[in-house]
C-alpha cells in the first residue's frame, strides 16, 4: 500500500495508507482528510478536490486531460504549475511517498 | 457529564452529513445525533444513475466520509432509525422504535421520495424506481443480459438511467408525457440538443405520451401501454417522474409546509429551534444570484444546495450565521456529455450560444436585462466554471464578446463593473 501525504492547510502532514487504484482524492476522504472537499464525488465536474503535487512526483503522473485542464482554470485557489484534481490521480506502486498540498480554499 | 440535549439531525444524506460535518468545522462542541432510515452509512447518490449502472465506479467508493468519521467528531451515527414524531413544546423527537431524544436544536433532513406511478400494474416485478443504493443495485441486478428497458420520465434520473444502461447494451426507450425533456430545468433550445443526442446515441424517445397501464405476465412487466393504445415492449421499467418532499414529520408537529417545509436563508422553519435542509427545504432564494426575481422560493434538488443549505444552517447553530447566497448548480452525465447548469433560467431570458451545438461542446448563456443569470454547459467545465462566478457577480456582458470563443471570459469576470447587489 502506497502511502499518500497530504499536507493541510495548517501546515501539518497527514499520511495515510492508500489503495492502489483509487484515486488521491478518494484516499482523503476515506482517511477523512480536511480540505478536499469533492462536492462532486470525483466526476471531474466541480474542481473542489484541487491540490498542488510536490515537483518531483509531477513528472510521474499521467497528465490532464482536456477536461481536467479547463476545470483547473476555474479552482477557487490559484492554479500553478503543479495544480492537479485529486480525483484525477489514480494512486499506483510508483506513487509511493506522493506528496499533495492542500489549498486555502476550495470553494 | 454533559446534560445539554443534543442536536438532532434527521436525515443522514448529503445534507444531513454536511450540516453535522460543518457545525463540527465550526466549532460546534455539544452533542450530535444524525439519524438515518437507511442501513448504509451516507454514501454518494449522482453516480447510483450514472458510473454505478455503466460499472465504471464501484459500490465501495461510495461512502461520502470515511468509517471513523462519525466517531472521530463525536457524531453519533444511529442507522436504520426512522423518526415517528416531533413534540414542539417539550422539544422530543419520538423515534419510530419507541426511543424519546430531546433536543437543543432539530435538523429535518428527511429528503424526498419517488414518486409514484399511479397506473394500474405499477407493482408488478421489473418495476424499479432509482432514488436509493438499494435501488439502484436492484435495478443492477436486474440488466444482466441487454435487457429491453423502458424508463418512465424525462428528467435528469430517467435520461441518465437512460444513457447509462444503453451504453452497457441495453435496448432504451423513454418515455414521457410532456414534449420537451427536462422542461422544468432547461430552455426549449437545450431540450432539443438532449433530444437528438439520446437519439443519435440510440435511445428511443415516446415524447408526448403518457402511460395508461403497464402490462405483464404472471407477475412481470413485459410493456408499457401508451395513451394512444400503443405497447413498448420492455424486460424492465425504471420510473423516474419526480419526487415528493419527505414532510409529513413537519406537518404533523404544525411546521409551515407547502411543497416541503418552508425555510429562510439560514434554514429556519416556522417552529423555533427546528431547521430544514436538504431536499425536503423549500427555501427563500429572494436575491440570491441566478435565481429570477419571480421565484421567491424554491425546492432545489441537488447536492449544491444540499451542501450549501446545510452549510448555512450550521452556521446558525454554531452561531455565527452565514445566509445561503449560492449560485445554485447542479450536473448531468449522459453518454460522453458532461451537462453542467447554473443559475436558474426564466422565461423572457435571451439565450445566446457560445460554441457550436453540434460539436457536443459549448455554453448557453441566459442574460436577464442584459446581465448573465444562468448557463447551460456541454462538455466545457471551464466555461461552467466562470459562469458561476459571473452570474455571482451580476456581470453586463455585451452578447457579442460572450458568443466569441476567443474572448477570455475569465479576464472578463475580473475586470467587468458589476451590478449593485439589491
């Protein structure tokens, strides 16, 4: 089991055992992680589940596709570089250690 | 010990969970009790019509909190309990299994149920309706080998039954008494574009026929007898013509309903101390942005308002009120089209396109004396997005820079003079 850290709003890490093949966000909400909110429940329509992917685990994911793309354009937080939908990520082996900030807001 | 009753919160869905959650958030810290009549602990409902149906999304993601949760914030989850009665005076709900709860503050999230199809064989088997996880593995169960279906109702739950099962093999018809699909939600233009996508994608659509009867033999339903005599033959039907609010608890204690209860911005009922959310909440959206001026209230069947009612009525109790000023939104996913509206449209609105209809991608915008109030979205999250944050704003956008698909429409909702809030 591939463990995810999610570091939250007030700076602290939360790390958590995922299961491979579900996606990052749905890691945080099983732990009950705070500040990914996923109104939609993960069908990429609400951009409510925004994180920021630490630089050396950007490379390793599969990139956005076009719809992911535009709805990051409309996240209630900036969108950087490394701006990614945790509902988009599907946790693998290879993610071991991924490390997502959570931001300010998602609303 | 802590002797302060507690709050009571009955219904454990979306709103019921988020208003628990939010007053936890807010520092609420006196006791919570959520009452659900199900046995499942909360769980997602958009995907029990879409992913759930098509096997794109499994029965185990669906929970909306984590097992923990309820116990780590000190909510006590009770299932399977239904509430009997309220006793406004003495501040008791009676539980249907004889237990007394007092409470400090009362939370109706009792939600809407199906409604139903007053026909006659309406209760044969192969009838399922889709409101419920329950429901929805019923109707799972029964679409093993490429049934034919016939899904009653052309609303968002029976187009997306609809396009879910068509897409796993099934042979669909849908069928609907009014003319126009999704004619309570959505303009004449828009209904016309899910027409023909259903069609091209091979669903077949009865429009402009009600149901006399459902036939069957020993027991199961085998056609759908149109008003004009005709038969559609069908394995299965999936009924999905409206709800009705879950009010009856309100009514019996006195509680002010008309179309489920009535509430203000904070949730609040005519009864003190008790609140309503969620989808039995007929709330005041007087001056809410995207909401037209001739709807003073409305009965919003969707997880936003869920969340957000909920959201405001926690913030009630945790006392530090927030009014509900949402744009409300809701989504749809039929077939390959991602279906995103916001705003509420009106008649008189003028609707103008950004995109091409038939590229499957575009916007249509709803002006109301020239200011954006609502937009219906095809396959383009990004524009949806943005016009949410103009119809917030109240934003004047001339017709022609709005239909150019090269203007930034996000550099526009930074930089256009809004419209004073009344």
């Amino acid at each position: 089991m591939p463990t995810i850290h999610y570091i939250l709003k007030d700076g602290t890490t939360r790390s958590v055992d995922a299961k491979v093949g579900a996606s990052v966000m749905e890691t945080a909400i099983h732990h009950n992680v705070r500040g990914i909110d996923a109104e939609c429940g993960g069908s990429c329509s609400c951009a409510t589940c925004h994180v920021y992917v630490e630089e050396a685990f950007v490379g390793k994911l599969v990139p956005p596709d076009e719809m992911e793309d535009e709805l990051l354009d409309g996240t209630a937080s900036e969108r950087k570089s490394n701006s990614r939908l945790s509902c988009q990520i599907a946790v693998t082996a290879e993610l071991e250690g991924l490390t997502v900030r959570v931001p300010e807001t998602q609303v | 010990m802590d002797k302060k009753p507690p709050l009571v919160v009955v219904g454990a869905s979306y709103a019921g969970t988020q208003l628990a959650a939010a007053a936890r958030e807010l520092g609420y810290d006196s006791p919570i009790v959520l009452l659900g009549d199900e046995s499942h602990p909360p769980y997602q409902r958009p995907p029990l019509s879409k992913g759930l149906l098509t096997g794109k999304t499994a029965a185990e993601s669906l929970p909306l909190r984590g097992p923990d949760f309820f116990q780590e914030q000190g909510i006590d989850l009770r299932l399977g309990t239904r509430a009997a009665s309220i006793d406004l005076a003495a501040k008791k709900v009676q539980l249907e299994d004889g237990t007394q709860l007092d409470y400090a503050t009362l939370v109706l999230a009792t939600g809407a149920r199906c409604r139903p199809l007053m026909v006659s064989g309406s209760d044969l088997a192969g009838v399922y309706q889709l409101r419920t996880l329950d429901d929805a593995l019923a109707v799972l169960q029964a679409v093993t080998s490429r049934p034919k279906v016939c899904a009653i109702g052309g609303g968002f739950i029976g187009l997306e039954v609809a396009a879910a099962l068509a897409a796993t093999g099934a042979e669909v018809t849908v069928v609907q008494s009014n003319r126009r699909l999704l004619a309570r939600s959505v303009s004449e233009g828009m209904s016309e574009y899910i027409a023909q996508a259903h069609l091209k994608r091979g669903v077949k659509l009865e429009l402009g026929h009600g149901v006399r009867s459902l036939r069957g033999l020993d027991g199961r339903v085998q056609a759908v007898e149109l008003d004009d005599g005709r038969l559609i033959e069908c394995d299965i039907v999936v009924l999905g013509i409206g709800v009705v609010p879950n009010d009856e608890l309100a009514r019996q204690a006195g509680i002010s309903c008309d179309n489920g209860i009535l509430v203000d911005h904070l949730g609040r009922t005519s009864a003190p101390s008790v609140l309503a959310v969620g989808d039995v909440a007929n709330m005041r959206l007087s001056s809410v942005p995207g909401v037209p001026d001739s709807l003073q209230r409305v009965r919003l069947e969707s997880i936003q308002a869920a969340n957000d009612g909920a959201r405001a009525a926690a913030s009630l109790i945790a006392g530090q009120p927030q009014p509900y000023s949402a744009v409300p939104w809701f989504w749809s996913e039929q077939f390959d089209l991602k279906i995103q509206l916001a705003g509420l449209p009106a008649t008189g609105d003028e609707m103008v396109a950004r995109g091409e209809l038939s590229s499957d991608r575009f916007t249509l915008f709803y002006l109301r004396d020239g200011v954006v109030a609502a937009a219906h979205s095809v396959n383009r999250p990004a524009e949806h997005m943005q016009a949410r944050k103009l119809i917030a704003q109240r934003v004047s956008i001339p017709v022609a820079d709005l239909t150019d698909p090269s203007t930034d429409l996000k550099a526009l909702a930074a930089s256009q003079t809004t419209k004073a809030t009344p």
